[in-house]
C-alpha cells in the first residue's frame, strides 16, 4: 500500500463556526453530521492508505439542499470533497488532514426517478448503489451493465465521476458510454439541468463530458439519465486455461469473428493471483485438475433462445485448442456455476491484502501489445528486485492490466516489506515508462486523485496539462471542488 503522508487519528476544525451553522440551517438535522465516530469511516480509504479529517459530513436530501450547501461554500471560500460510497481507489474522495474542508456525501439522494423502458433509459439520483441500479434495470427487463466488484457500495455519481470501467467494457463500453444526460450543481452553486434522455443532440459543446471522469474537480453530479439495454436471455461464461496472453489475444480475436459483439468479457489472469485466492478466500476451489500458467474468464451473452450461444463457444474454445490457443476449459453448465467462476476473479483484490506489500498499477495498452507489455515489465521488475512476484490480472478485452508486483517472500531476495513498501514510487516509474513507451495511459479506470495527480503530469503533454488547467479554472476559479486531486 503507498504510504500516504498525512497522519491519522488527528481532528482539526478549521471551517468557520458561522460557515458550518450556515450549512446545518440549510440542511435541517438529518443533513448532517458532526460526531466523529460517524465522520471517520467516510475520512479513511477503502484500502485504509489515504485517511483526512473534515469537521462535518454533509447529507443532501436533493438537488436544491447541494446546491444551498455548495452556494455557502463558494460565498466563504470552503473546500467541498464530494463523496458516493468511498470506494475510490486513488485517495480522491478522502478529504486532506487539515479540517479545511467539508465532505459533501450523496447517500441520502438514492431514488430512482424515472424509468423509460421504451426510450431504453432511466434517471436516477447520484447516490443510488450501483447494484441497486442494476436489480431496477432487471425488475423492468432492461439490463444496466456497469459492473465492478464494489457494486454492492459505489454509487452511481462517484462510477460516473471516476468514469468507472468494469468487466463489461468490451461489450458495453465504460460509465462514460453510458450516460445520456446529467444534473450537476456547478462550483457557484448554480444547478445545470442536462437531464436530456436524448440519443441525438447537437446543440454544441458536450458539457456532461467535462463532469464524467472529473472526479469531483468540476461539480458535483446529482442525477444522471443512464441508458439501458436488452436483458440478455442467455448467458455463456468460461473459464479458459491458456499457455501465455498472446495465447488469450489470438482467442479473444477467434471469439469475436466468431460470435461478434455478443462476447460481453474476456478477463485474463495469471496463475499466482488464483493461487493466492485458493489459499486466503474461504470455500474457493481450482476449477481444474491441473496447474495451467494462465487463465482467461470469458463471458459470451446474447438474445437467442436459451443455450443457443452454447455450440458456438463449444466450437470456438474446441478450435481454439486445436491452434493451441486453449490447453484446457470449464464451461459453466448454469448461472450459479458461471458466478462462482466469476467469483474467483472478484476474490483477486482481497486475496492478494494477504500476501504483503504490493505496488498497484491500474494501466492500459493497445490490446495487441498487451503480451509484449507484461514480458517487459516482469523482466524489468525481476532483474531490479529479486524475488518480486509479478501478479497481472485484468480486464485484457479493453486493453486494460492491474499489474501490481508483490513483495518478496522473506528470505527469497534481498527486500523484505518494508524495503518494498519504500520502492513503491521507483516500481511505478520502472511500470509507467514502459506504458509510455508502449503508447498506453498510467490510469486505465481508477482516474487520477491524489494518488496519480504528478505521476500523469509527467507523461502528459504541457499543452494537455494546460488545457485541463484552463477547464478547471474557467468552472471553478476558487479552486472549492476536491482541491489538490486530479490537476
Ligand atoms: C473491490 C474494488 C473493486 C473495484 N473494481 C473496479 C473496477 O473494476 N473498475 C473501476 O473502474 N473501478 C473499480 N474500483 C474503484 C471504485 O469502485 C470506482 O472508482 C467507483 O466508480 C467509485 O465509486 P464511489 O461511489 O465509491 O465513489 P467515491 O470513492 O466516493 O468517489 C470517487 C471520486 O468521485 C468523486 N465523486 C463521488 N461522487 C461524486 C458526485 N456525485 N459528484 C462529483 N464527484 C463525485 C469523489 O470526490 C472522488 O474523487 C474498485 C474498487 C474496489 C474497492
């Protein structure tokens, strides 16, 4: 875990007493809270590695009371943090350690306002859970594929400031691609309506653009009209053992002449991430008899009649070993048995808490580099510290690695976990340039925060760290939004 240079457990109050009555009035006594017990789980990162403190936590009830709040927060010049369900992974929804600010949380604002099943849309508040979304979508037979494994606690405003991405871009695209309208209460506290649920509007600039991946820094988004789709009535999933990734590419390309768009995933995974997750996440099991290199978890769904799709990815993984693409493949016979292959992937981020210190890279590449990228980098990372584990795993049909090196085991190298823990900024620099170099972007789906803010202005061009500058001051010259993240 990077070490994050603020230190916890301090509680300063540095927000104006008047400024803070200004914000209980507006918001009534549900609006918010000031006890410290209920203030620090929203102060603390999910992987616990950025922890701040902001005197009150703000709880909207709707789009008037954010913009009221936001309005006094601009009139004083008051820092605002927006948070959804806090789990971000690059220390953006977490306030600085200075009391300075105050986070403004959307869990109050959780409705469902409309949903239009033959324009294929819903609006939704920015607090509704993601989940929840997706059971909505199902109980009107559409499907919202947005997918991740914190969906049971992101929150579809903190998904489309992130521009979350998932296991169903392949297929669907990421939050961007999502979205056809947006509600965002502005820097001043001015509320834009562009709730539009339109497929076609030309009327000039694309201004929700701005606000999805901005990660706060623009606005703050308080509704959002998503798009749905068709509910797909079958769904083929596998689990592939293959000898190397550009085994899974050559595949991946066989499965999408093969069954077109209708291949919804494709996640690679290399065997020590599976390992670690058959030994630190209860009642998990190898799928196979045999120890396979790597893995390749693919998902194909479609509209046809039920198992229609099952003879094509019969065919297609039986072809795939005749090339040598496939060494060996579970097909899941039903839904339940596809979750629980599902269920290894998702394991992955927890399983490797366990095994010590690890460097995260959240990167992608041209898909076709994808082989020569993770060659690269293990060589790299090997001949600098011996013993390191290289664990990659991701989402390989968008091109997209979490390449996150684990620490030696003791005795086996010359670095133990702290020393590891001390080289983080010197992994991710040997991992970064490589990227570059390699034409690809150091933040594939987790944005930029706290965590990346230099690292990005460091590959990024001056003429592209300028226009993000001139954007961020022209919206909010004050600088209130999340300060410090992303520019
Ligand atoms: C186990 C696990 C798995 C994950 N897997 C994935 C994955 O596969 N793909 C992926 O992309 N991400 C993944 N993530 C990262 C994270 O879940 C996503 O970034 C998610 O979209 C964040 O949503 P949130 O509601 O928790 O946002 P938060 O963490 O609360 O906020 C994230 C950022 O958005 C800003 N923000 C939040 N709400 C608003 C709002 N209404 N208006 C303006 N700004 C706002 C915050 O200030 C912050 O900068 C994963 C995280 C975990 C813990």
């Amino acid at each position: 875990m990077q070490a994050n240079n603020e230190i916890r457990g301090e509680r300063p109050n540095a927000v104006d007493k008047t400024v803070l009555e200004r914000i209980k009035a507006a918001v009534g006594p549900k609006g918010f809270t000031m006890e410290p017990s209920e203030i620090e789980p929203h102060c603390q990162s999910w992987r616990d590695n950025w922890h701040g403190w902001v005197p009150m936590v703000v709880k909207p009830a709707n789009v008037e009371e954010v913009a009221a709040v936001v309005a006094i927060c601009a009139d004083s010049g008051t820092p605002i943090v927006p948070q959804g369900g806090n789990t971000g992974l690059t220390g953006g929804s977490q306030p600085h350690a200075d009391g300075t600010e105050i986070i403004i949380s959307t869990s109050r604002m959780n409705k469902v306002r409309e949903i239009d099943v033959l324009n294929n849309t819903m609006a939704v508040e920015a607090g509704c859970i993601l989940a929840d979304l997706q059971a909505a979508a199902s109980d009107a037979d559409r499907l919202f594929p947005l997918s991740l494994a914190a969906e049971g606690s992101c929150q579809i405003g903190g998904n489309l400031s992130t521009n979350a991405g998932g296991t169903q871009v392949l297929r669907y695209g990421n939050a961007r691609n999502l979205v056809l309208g947006l509600e965002v209460v502005l820097p001043d506290g001015r509320i834009w309506d562009g709730l539009r649920g339109l497929r076609k509007d030309n009327t000039g600039y694309d201004l929700k653009q701005l606000f999805i991946g901005a990660e706060g820094t623009l606005g703050m988004i308080t509704a959002a009209v998503l798009k749905l789709f068709p509910k797909p009535a079958e769904i083929q999933t596998a689990l592939v053992a293959v000898p190397d990734p550009k085994a899974a590419l050559a595949l991946l390309s066989r499965a999408t002449e093969c069954v077109g768009e209708q291949v919804t995933a494709f996640e690679l995974i290399q065997r020590r991430p599976i390992d670690f997750v058959l030994q630190h996440v209860p009642g998990m099991s190898d799928p196979f008899a045999e120890v396979h290199p790597w893995y390749v978890l693919m998902e194909v769904s479609g509209q046809g009649v039920p198992d229609s799709l099952r003879e094509p990815v019969e065919a297609l993984l039986g072809d795939g070993l005749a090339a040598g693409e496939v060494l060996d493949a579970v097909l899941a016979a039903n839904r339940a048995q596809g979750e629980a292959l599902w269920k290894i992937r998702e394991s992955i981020p927890e399983a490797q808490n366990h095994e010590g210190q690890s460097v995260k890279h959240d990167v992608s590449v041209p898909i076709s580099r994808i082989a020569e990228f993770l060659e690269r980098a293990d060589r790299l990372l090997e001949a600098a510290y011996p013993g390191v584990r290289c664990v990659a795993f991701g989402h390989v049909g968008d091109g997209n690695m979490h390449y996150n090196p684990v620490q030696p085991l003791a005795g086996d190298g010359e670095k133990d976990g702290v020393d590891f823990a001390a080289e983080y900024g010197a992994i991710n620099r040997i991992v970064h340039d490589l990227i570059t170099e390699l034409n690809g972007s150091i933040s594939a789906e987790h944005g930029l925060g706290r965590l990346r803010r230099d690292e990005a202005k460091r590959y990024k061009s001056d003429v592209e760290v300028d226009l993000m500058r001139t954007v961020k001051e022209a919206l909010d010259p004050s600088n209130i939004m999340n300060p410090g993240k992303v520019v």
